[in-house]
C-alpha cells in the first residue's frame, strides 16, 4: 500500500483575474475536506411498503485550511480578495507525489485568527467546493 505524505503538498487558488493566474497559499499547517457525501432521494410511493430510496447528487462540501496567518502574504490576501469578489475560482491541490486535485470553489470564510502569548497567529479559511473535483 502506497502513502502520501502531507508534507511536500501544496494549494493554490485562482487570482479571479481575465487570465487566471494560480496563488500559492503560503503556510498552511493542515488540511481537511474534498470528502463526497451522496444525497437521498425519497422514492417511497403510496403502495410502498418500506421507504424506499436512490442515490442523488454527491456533494462534495468544502476544504478546511489550517495556515499561520500573514496577511501580507499574497496568498492570504487572495483568499480575503475572493471572498470579498463572492466569485467562483479554480483550486488545486498539489499531492507531494504529484497527483492533483482541481476543482471549481469560492471562499466561505476567510482566515479567522487565533493567537495568544507565546504563539504566532493562527488561522482557518473555507473554500467551498462546487462541482465535482477532477483528480489527476
């Protein structure tokens, strides 16, 4: 069985610009999402005699960043110019063997800080994912 190991990838985000060009998210410490979950749907008729169900469409729900907080850095500030825009930009996620995931999303939430004495400021940001991620 093969792993992946977390250090080594990377994640970038559209700039939103004519030409997109992708930003690097600097400093990001932890990563969490891309998970699909299927939707039910209710077939259940009047003669039925149990619920009866299908699968509906999978949501794929969003991407949790965990970073250190900087908000000089470019690839911060992108993440508060989208959300701010509310358009739809191209993600990827850059495996460290290579492999990639991209797909379409828009900034939920910007990074939200935590920090206390003897510590550097913390953050988290949400991309919400829309459509279904390419994986390549």
């Amino acid at each position: 069985m093969a792993y992946i190991k977390f250090q080594g990838m990377s994640l970038s985000l559209d700039d939103g610009a004519a030409t997109p060009a992708a930003v690097p998210i600097e400093q990001i410490s932890g990563i969490d999402g891309l998970s699909a979950t299927t939707s039910v749907n209710d077939r259940t008729v009047m003669n039925s005699t149990a619920i009866e169900k299908s699968p509906g469409l999978p949501d794929y729900g969003n991407l949790t960043i965990d970073l250190f907080y900087d908000p000089s850095l470019p690839g911060h500030s992108n993440l508060r110019d989208a959300a701010a825009a509310q358009d739809i930009r191209e993600g990827v996620l850059t495996f460290a063997d290579g492999q990639t995931a991209t797909f379409q999303c828009f900034v939920s939430q910007v990074p939200s800080l935590s920090g206390s004495a003897n510590t550097d400021f913390t953050g988290q940001a949400i991309l919400e994912i829309t459509g279904s991620p390419v994986f390549a």
